[in-house]
C-alpha cells in the first residue's frame, strides 16, 4: 500500500513540476527588420518584445553539416531596452542569410527572417539593367515563416536621391530598369515589406554598377530631302555628343507604315548625306528616317521623318493650277514656288506656307515650255538646306494661223502674206509656188514675208498660189502644212 501511495505521490510531483515549467516558457519576440546594410554585408536586426526576457539570436549555420536545420547562436541581448543588433559577420552581400529569435535558450523561435539578395546583370546592347532577387536560403532552411506583402524597387543615379521605380507582389523577384543613361553610376537595392510589420522596410543588399557604353546620340534630325531628276538627296544632322558609328537608313511608302532599310551607314561624322536611286520623285512620295545602332546592332535612336515633295500641276490652256504635298507634317515650313520659261533663268513667282498655287502666263503665249519646282526650308534649318520638289513642265500647244488669202494692192491693209504662231520658232521655212511650180518666193526667216511679188518683181497675178511650211517649236515639235493662198486685188 504505501509503495502504490508513494508511486501515485512522485506522478503527482512531476506532473505539476511539468506544467510550471511549462506555463513559464517565453513568447519569443517578434522580429519586425532584417535589413542589408548597404556596401558591407552586416545585417541589421530589430525585434518587438512580448514578454519582458532575453533576447537569444540565432542565424542559419553556413555550411550546414547535415540535412536539417543548423543554427548557431551569435549574440544574447540581456538588456530589454535594446531591440535590435547588428551581424557584423553575415556576409550578407553575396548570399541570403536566416535569422530567429528566442526568449530562452531552449524556448520557442520566433517566426524565421531571411535577407533579401539581389543580383543584377548590366545589359550594353538594350541600355538596361536586370535585377533579380530572393529570400531562398537553400532546400533545408527555405524561404523562412514570415510572408512578404510586397516588394519596393529603388534606385540611385550618380548619389542622388533614392527613387522608388515600382512597388510588386509578394510573388515577382525580377525587374528589368530601361532607359538607362550611358556613363552612369546606379544603385540599386530592393525593400521588402512584411505582411505582419506593413510599415517597416527590410532592405536587400545594394548593387551597384556603371553603365559604361558609348552614348547614343540625344537626338538625330531630318535636315532635307531634295529631288535630282530620278534620285532623292537625303542630309541629317546628329547629336555631336554622339560615340556611335552605325546607322540605317530606312524608307517607307507611308508615314505610319512599315520601314524598310535601304542603307547601312557607316561614320563618325555627325552630318550624314545619302541618296535614294530608286525614289521615283516624278510619281511617288517616299518616308525616310535614320536609325543609330549600338555596337549590338540594337537601334537607339530615331530621327524624326522626311519626305520627298511631290508637284503635281493641272493645266487648264493659260491657268496652272500648282499643289504638293506637305514636308514633314507642314508645320513651320516656308515654300517658295519657282518657274523657268523655255531657256530663261529660273524666276521666283511665289512664296507661301500652304500647299497650293494658281499661275496664270496668258501673257506669255509665245512662249511654249514652263516648267515648275518648289523648294521648301524648315523653321529649323539653315537657308541653304532646303527640300527641292521634282520639276513639272508645261507645254503650251503651238497655235500657227496661215491667212487663206491677202490683197498686196498698195492700201496698206493685208498686204503681206507669212504664217502667224504664239512662239518663236527654233527652225523655219516657207516657200511660195504658182500653179506650175515655180518656186515665187522662200526665206529661213520666220519674220519676213511673201510681199505679192513674183521672182522678176512684178506683181503675182490674182488667183491661187500653193505655199509650203516647216518649222520647229521651242519644244522639238515639227508642224509641217501645204496649202492655198489666194492674192486679190480689189
């Protein structure tokens, strides 16, 4: 009996010597920051206590010696006014490293806290720099227990000022930076925002890199695109800060549509000219642009677009009705309307900001050929890069009157037969017969005429006479006519 009562007693005893010492076990603090202090690797730690105890630090054992969890202790704090600690041997800058709290040696752990390692890959070829990070530690220790809520992407140019470039969910670790500046130095670092301490940031490493690559040109302007007979002569001005020496020169039939390259050019010239052999300037408008490319044969940059300027003219017997289509898109451009009369110097006959003009050359029917350009200058370039149109010619159709009859009697009215044209004549000849074909008169002179006369000098008898007319326009054109004249005295 008593052997039974003292069993019962010691059960009893070490029932209730459990149950203390378990309702005096610690709720271990609750880790709020574990942030990469930037360019050393040290970890910097924050806690908020739930009961007022010891602090015992534990980060994750590098290399584990076996396949489970290996922590090792690297501070116990004793005083409850600090929360927090720095790791001066995480090396956290070239790996992801775990960390977990207790309130007592052999207590419960905290919710573990990795770091954030980030990673990033400068790209030459497309100006852009890749950033990856993670909060994986390896298969046996894993992510931890906390949950991110978000992740924050900053940046720092030349020692400026952080800016945050985007916020993501919890679940996307990879950025790409675009638009990068040539000859730069970046700072990158990535915040992670736990779900259970939304206002506090817990920072990765930094990355820092130096964006050397030859600059692209800041800008490549379309100067001029001027029609010689069949070819198209292009000229571009480039950024003089530019390091580049490849571009493309591309052309389209429509300004929104597709490009085509036609060129590669190589230079170190920032004033490009090229020719276009194939533009059909007479019939067709065609777009062109210039593309620098990187050493990668990555294009960077775009100029803006240029055309060829097409004259069209509608001819209605003396009015000319002049239009074109606009260079670039019409804005601040200046056109000067030009015409030349058969052989005579090219006359300036028009200067305007729109696309339209009306010629009328009523007054000068004795002339045969008009031609006509257009010659545009942009706002923003210089007085002797404008863009020429092709040329147009008008011809007016040669107009010959021959007289049917005239009265050589002395009353000076019609005393003269000759062929009256709207034009001076390159080559003339007439020639006068009687019915038996007798030559009474000729002459290359196109201003002299048949006086009546026969070839002895006495007056040509009243009746028919044949009459025979060669002559050449100004255009190459042959008229040629035989005919009847008749002489009558009254």
């Amino acid at each position: 009996m008593n052997k039974v009562i003292a069993t019962t007693l010691l059960f009893v005893f070490s029932f209730l010597f459990l149950l203390t010492k378990a309702q005096t076990n610690l709720d271990p603090p609750i880790l709020q920051e574990v942030s990469v202090i930037s360019g050393t690797g040290n970890v910097f730690i924050s806690w908020h206590l739930q009961d007022s105890s010891d602090v015992f630090v534990y980060r994750n054992k590098i290399p584990p010696t076996s396949s489970s969890p290996e922590w090792e202790l690297i501070t116990t704090i004793t005083d409850t006014s600090i929360t927090n600690y720095i790791d001066l041997s995480a090396n956290a800058n070239t790996m992801t490293r775990i960390y977990k709290l207790r309130a007592e040696s052999d207590g419960y752990d905290s919710e573990k806290f990795p770091t954030t390692y980030l990673t990033s890959e400068f790209d030459t070829c497309f100006s852009q720099i890749n950033l990856t990070w993670t909060n994986y530690v390896n298969n046996i220790y894993d992510e931890g227990d906390i949950s991110p809520s978000q992740y924050e992407v900053y940046q720092i140019e030349n020692s400026g000022s952080p800016q945050l470039l985007t916020q993501l969910n919890f679940d996307q670790k990879t950025y790409t930076v675009e638009s990068i500046n040539p000859n730069s130095n970046y700072l990158f670092y990535i915040n992670l925002i736990p779900q259970h301490a939304p206002g506090i940031r817990s920072s990765s490493n930094t990355n820092d890199i130096y964006t050397d690559m030859d600059l692209s040109p800041r800008y490549i302007n379309a100067v001029k695109a001027s029609v010689d007979g069949q070819n198209t002569n292009l000229k571009f001005e480039i950024d003089p800060s530019s390091e580049l020496e490849t571009y493309k020169l591309l052309k389209s039939s429509s300004e929104t549509g597709n490009y085509d390259t036609i060129e590669i050019i190589t230079t170190t010239a920032f004033e490009i000219n090229a020719t276009d052999t194939n533009s059909d300037p007479d019939n067709t408008v065609s777009y062109y642009k210039l593309i620098s490319a990187n050493k990668c044969g990555v294009e960077t940059t775009n100029s803006d677009v240029i055309n060829n300027i097409l004259l069209e003219i509608d001819n209605n017997e003396y009015d000319n009705s002049l239009t074109w289509n606009h260079l670039k898109d019409g804005n601040l451009v200046n056109y000067k309307i030009y015409r030349k009369i058969n052989e005579l110097d090219p006359e300036l006959i028009g200067d305007r900001g729109f696309n339209y003009f009306d010629d009328n050359i009523e007054n000068y029917q004795n002339y045969t050929q008009f031609c006509y350009y257009v010659q545009a200058l942009d706002a923003n370039a210089s007085g002797n890069d404008f863009s020429q149109s092709n040329t147009v010619c008008i011809y007016l159709k040669p107009k010959v009157f021959i007289p049917e009859a005239f009265t050589p009697n002395g009353d000076g009215l019609n005393e003269e037969f000759r062929p009256i044209f709207s034009f001076v004549p390159s080559s003339y000849e007439l020639k006068v017969y009687n019915r038996w074909g007798n030559i009474l008169f000729e002459t290359t002179d196109y201003s002299k005429p048949w006086n009546g006369k026969e070839a002895n000098g006495n007056s040509a008898p009243t009746g028919a006479y044949i009459y025979y007319v060669k002559l050449k326009t100004p255009n190459d054109q042959i008229f040629e006519q035989r005919g009847t004249v008749m002489v009558i005295y009254p």
